[in-house]
C-alpha cells in the first residue's frame, strides 16, 4: 500500500472524529485553543493506536467486532446526542468544560472502525508505522479544525434567537452520524 492509499484512508478515519469535534466544539466557551487541542490529541492518539492494535490481532478479532461495533457506535453517540438535546434549555447555558472521561470515551467510539481497518493491514502490505503516523497526524489536524470549527458556528449562533438551541443542534448531529453508521453496516445505506 503506497502513502497516497494510507493518505486518503486516514482522511476517512478522520472523519467521525472531525465531525465529533464540530459537536464539542459547539459547547466551548472559553480556553478554545487549550481545549481543541486536547480533544485532538486524545481522538488522534486512539484513531492511530486503533489500528496498529487491529494489525497485532490479525483477523480473529475483527470477526467479532464487526458483528457489533455499528451498534456500540448508535448506542453510544445516540445516548450522548440525546443528553445534549435534554440539557438545551430556553436560556443559553451551555457545559463550557467537556471532561476528560466524555473525550476518551467518544475518542474510543470514533476509533472502532480504525480497529478492523487495521485487520485488513495485517493482510496487506502496509507500513503500519507509517500509517500510525499518518492517521494521527490527519486526524489531529482535521479534528482540531472541527473544534474549531464547530466553536466558530456557537459564536455566530450566540449572536442570533437559536443560541438556545446550540446543543440540541450538537445532540442531532451525533444521533444522525450513529444512525448513518448503523445504516451503513446493516447495509441499508451505501
């Protein structure tokens, strides 16, 4: 495998978290930089590790992950979208400080794809060194742009009538992106 074809893989591995950071960016108020570049660091070291794991485990594990990991990932993005949608109220208060618990655990969701990605490296010719690299180094960065981007969207909305509903919009995004995976492994949607 050339490092155009890991290129354009990372970018793909990339993307759940960068839309993931979109959401928590969302709920960002202060320290922006700091924070960003937490949840980059924490959704990049788990999407890179992921696959370097899934390489180790060669293909007895991904048999039995890929039997349940697009219900893992509903559950879980679903289950938070939900809670952002439940604490939007008609007043703009907004859970400015993102946990590191809350970060791990949806580092951990977005990355299980990057696991039997890495099955299929063990079959291949791959560099997993230079994939780790290169999946790590993508996702840091377009994750970090996420946040920020998604914390640029909150401002704009906080000058307007919809600052109230800066969450929920955060919340619907995380349940459609767990309802579009379901989806696509259940072979529903393409």
């Amino acid at each position: 495998m050339n490092i155009i074809e890991i290129i354009i893989i990372s970018i793909g591995l990339a993307m759940d978290s960068s839309t993931m950071a979109i959401c928590l960016g969302l709920q960002i108020r202060k320290n922006i930089n700091i924070k960003a570049f937490k949840i980059a660091f924490w959704f990049a070291l788990f999407q890179a590790i992921m696959p370097v794991i899934g390489y180790l485990l060669g293909n007895t594990f991904a048999s039995l992950i890929n039997k349940i990991d697009h219900f893992i990932i509903f559950f879980v993005l679903s289950f938070v979208g939900i809670n952002m949608i439940m604490e939007q109220n008609e007043y703009v208060v907004i859970n400015d400080e993102v946990s590191l618990k809350e970060i791990i655990l949806l580092s951990v969701v977005t990355s299980i794809d990057a696991l039997a990605v890495g099955v299929t490296f063990s079959f291949l010719d791959v560099n997993i060194k230079l994939a780790f690299i290169n999946i790590g180094l993508i996702t840091f960065i377009l994750t970090l742009i996420g946040c920020r981007l998604g914390n640029f969207i909150a401002y704009k909305m906080s000058k307007t009538k919809l600052s109230k509903y800066v969450s929920a919009f955060g919340g619907i995004i995380l349940i459609l992106l767990g309802t579009k995976i379901l989806l696509q492994h259940l072979g529903i949607i393409g």
